[in-house]
C-alpha cells in the first residue's frame, strides 16, 4: 500500500523515510537504530530544570506566564539524582512536523516501572524545536537519570487532511541553537 491512511499511526519504515527526506521529521539524535522503534522514535534527555516560581495561564495569551526554571548539574558520568516532584526535561532531539502529521508523546515504560511519569501535550502539525515535558518522579526513593537516555517516544499519526496553517504558538522553534 503506497498510500498512507489518515488516522494511521506511522510505521517503522516510514518514519524513518521521513527522517531521510529533504527536511528531516527528525534530527539532532544520537542514535538512529536504538532511537527507531517500531511505533515511534525515543527522545533523548538533554537538560533537567526545577520548577523556582509559580505559572499562570489566564483566558488571553497575554496572561500566560510561565515558572522560573532553575537548571539542575549532573554528577560527573551525567546522572542527575531526582527526588519525589516535578521537573521540566528538554529533549537533544529536534523534530519538524510536516502539515499532515501530529505526534503524541508517551513515557518508555521503564520510566513508569519506576515510578516516574512524562506528561507532554499534543505535538501539532507544522511544529518545529527542541520540545520540553513535565517528568513528575512519585516514586518515594526518588530516581537516577543520565543525560542522553530514551526517556520518552514520540508516536507519529497522519491527519485527514493537511492543516492549512501548522502551528504558529510561541514555542515555535523552542530550543534550537541556531534561532
């Protein structure tokens, strides 16, 4: 079937297709072959922040203001030791979504054996950056992790049509060292 289905979760081959085209769906990875999996691609970590202040969202935009971040240090092989509460994770990975494709991201379920949750929103059509997730840590022991390792998949879904205008909020571009 040469044909994509609209609805359709993409596969394996198909992602990787689109990470080989003219503008990569993803790039900046460490590792293609442990990073495509058969349902997704796995998003490395890149930097861990403490949450420092309070956020507020309001009816408008305009009232939108985000919390103080506070940059955490890993030790010295690059383990970051997390106790119990949440933390603002930034991926190494840079992903473009075309017009026609959304993602969905979701925690490995080591993470959740673990105790620990990533909670991200719905990735939109015709978004490009370096994402950023909510990882809570419930686990009463706390949790090690290291810079550089899969904590969550991306799962790629093909809409029915492409959207006319992809995403334009303002984290458009988030994270990229060249913008």
């Amino acid at each position: 079937m040469n044909e994509l289905l609209s609805g359709a979760v993409l596969s394996r081959e198909e992602i990787e297709r689109l990470i080989a085209s003219e503008r990569p769906l993803v790039r900046d990875f460490a590792d293609l072959g442990q990073q495509l999996q058969p349902n997704g691609f796995d998003l490395t970590l890149a930097a861990i922040e403490r949450h420092s202040g309070a956020g507020t969202i309001g009816v408008d935009n305009a009232d939108r203001v985000l919390p103080n971040l506070t940059e955490m240090t890993p030790d010295d092989r690059g383990f970051f030791h997390l106790e119990p509460g949440p933390y603002h994770i930034t991926y190494a990975e840079t992903v473009a979504l075309p017009e026609d494709l959304m993602a969905l991201g979701r925690p490995r379920s080591s993470l959740t054996r673990s105790g620990v949750a990533i909670h991200t929103a719905v990735w939109d059509a015709g978004y490009e950056g370096r994402s950023t997730s909510l990882l809570v840590v419930s686990n009463p022991a706390g949790f090690r992790v290291q810079l550089g390792a899969r904590v969550a998949q991306l799962v790629f879904v093909r809409l029915s049509a492409a959207t006319e205008q992809g995403y334009a909020g303002i984290y458009q571009g988030e994270n990229q060292p060249n913008r």
